[in-house]
C-alpha cells in the first residue's frame, strides 16, 4: 500500500495558487483514476483506490501547509506503512522554474516548512517527494505574496502539464522505477519538449 500526500492550504482563498501545486496534482491523479478525496479523516480529505494495482491512500492534509507532518504522520501510523518506501510527497517548490519536476527518494526540506514538518513527525528525511516548479519570486516582491499568489495564463498551461507528468513519474515510483523516474523528469522542460518534438 502506498500514501500519496499532496500539500498544499485548504480553503478558498488559496485555491489555484502556487503553494498548492502539490494538492493539485494529486487532484490530476485522483481524476485520472477516479478516486473521490473527500472523506474527512487523519486532519485531511483521504480517498481510497487502485492505482496499476497497487492499494493507495491519496491524503490532502487540512492542517496547512506548516503543520502537514501531523497528518502526514497520523496516515502513516494508522495504516502502518513505511514512509521509507511507501509514502510519496507532492509539493511546490520555489528554487525550480515553473513547470519543472524534481523527484528525489530523500533529503532535506530546502526551507519548505511543510516538508520540514513532515520530516519533524516522521522523525527521518527518507521519504520520496515530487518537487513541482513554481518559478522563483520576482525580487521585490515577499515570498509569501508570491507563494500565495495565482498562476498567469501561460504559467497555468505548463503546470498543467506538470502535474500530468508528476502523476506519470508516481506511477513509476510506484512501481520501484524511481531512478528511471529522476532520469526521465529531473531534466529542464525544455530538454523533455526537444525529445519529444
């Protein structure tokens, strides 16, 4: 069984915005395989399904961004999974332009406090993650603004496209190919479109 965990805030206000590219794509995988996330459970919306197979527990935490470790942990413990092999992490990430993946079995937060957190609760830094580009903050404007801030039109298109290619690269995961998975995704967009041209 697998725990697949998309960041992001709940709410309204912070619906489409940057900080939520993890929860978004996870919504691209719960459409893709048609699995309904919307059971309150674990301080999160949780949806259960098959995916290629293989059980899953698709989790939105509710607690925001800062405090993901919570439910995070709370999933983990009550399905008795390992976070080492059988958790996968969907977030955003600043320090990649828009649209780019970076997946990765391990390693530290690199200042995102919701992995920071998660790490706190499960008390290890092993867990895979799909970092999602959201593109760097312009420099005079505050990181919070630009987190919280919402996609341009162009920039919306090529996320779309991220979040299909991060719900090809979970499979993969999945499916014990995470090094084919780095090799195909963690390259700059523009390289991936050549090949494909």
């Amino acid at each position: 069984m697998f725990i697949i965990a998309g960041l992001g805030n709940p709410g309204k206000e912070y619906e489409n915005t940057r900080h939520n590219a993890g929860y978004l794509a996870l919504d691209e995988l719960a459409e893709r395989y048609n699995i309904s996330v919307t059971e309150k459970k674990f301080k999160s919306l949780v949806g259960k399904g098959v995916i290629e197979g293989q059980k899953v527990i698709l989790l939105k935490p509710l607690t925001y961004m800062n405090l993901s470790g919570e439910a995070v942990r709370e999933a983990c413990d009550y399905y008795k999974i390992d976070p080492e092999t059988e958790l996968i992490v969907l977030y955003d990430d600043i320090a990649l332009p828009v649209g780019q993946l970076r997946i990765r079995p391990k390693g530290s937060a690199g200042g995102h406090n919701g992995i920071k957190n998660i790490i706190a609760h499960l008390g290890g830094e092993v867990f895979m993650r799909v970092r999602i580009g959201v593109g760097d903050k312009p420099s005079r404007m505050d990181l919070k603004d630009h987190v919280l801030g919402h996609f341009s039109k162009e920039d919306a298109r090529t996320e779309e496209e991220a979040f299909a290619k991060s719900v090809d690269a979970v499979i993969m995961m999945m499916g014990g190919q995470i090094e084919e998975a780095m090799n195909r995704y963690n390259r700059k967009v523009a390289a991936i479109e050549q090949e494909q041209v």
